[in-house]
C-alpha cells in the first residue's frame, strides 16, 4: 500500500497503529489506486474521520468570542449527556444540509 500512494511504510505503520492522522490527501490517491466506488469512498472518509485522533482547526475570519465558544464546545463534549449532546448533532446536521 505505501508503495501505491507514494509513502514511506515507517509513515504508513504510524497511521496504521493511530500513532498519526490519516493525510487527507491520501484519500484520493487510495480510492484512485483500489478503484473504490462512490460507496467506497464514503466509507473511506467515515472511517478517516472516526479515526483522527487530533484535529487542525483555521480560525481565521472568526471572531474572538466565536473562537472561545469553539473551544468550550470542544472541551464540554465529552461531559454532555446524551439528550445535549443529540440537539447539538441535530443543529449542526440541519446546518450542513441546507448549505
């Protein structure tokens, strides 16, 4: 597999133990090198996301406050019973369909 998408396999190994992120340009070079179909790549993003253990976030544009309620957000989640925590999915999925 490190030999199809162009990577050292030290670099493969450590995303394959969860030791680093999958790159996010990985995901075209593998669903380009095992001919996935569009099911495929679904899962295959799914399966990236579910497994990042870290994430990058680029707040520019945001505003000071926008920034601190990310933030406690982030940090609060895990603290939040099931009831909060399917309101916030709710809002953020009605959200992302209607964009």
């Amino acid at each position: 597999m490190a030999d199809k998408i162009g990577v050292a396999s030290s670099y493969l190994s450590a995303v394959e133990n969860g030791k680093r992120n999958v790159p996010q340009e990985w995901i075209g070079k593998i669903a380009t090198s095992y001919s996935l179909s569009a099911s495929g790549l679904a899962e295959l993003n799914q399966a990236v996301q579910e497994s990042q253990n870290t994430l990058k976030v680029d707040f520019e544009g945001f505003s000071g406050e926008d920034k601190i309620v990310f933030m406690t957000m982030i940090r609060e989640f895990k603290g939040l019973d099931e009831k909060d925590r399917a309101k916030i999915k709710e809002i953020l999925l009605k959200n992302e369909e209607s964009m």
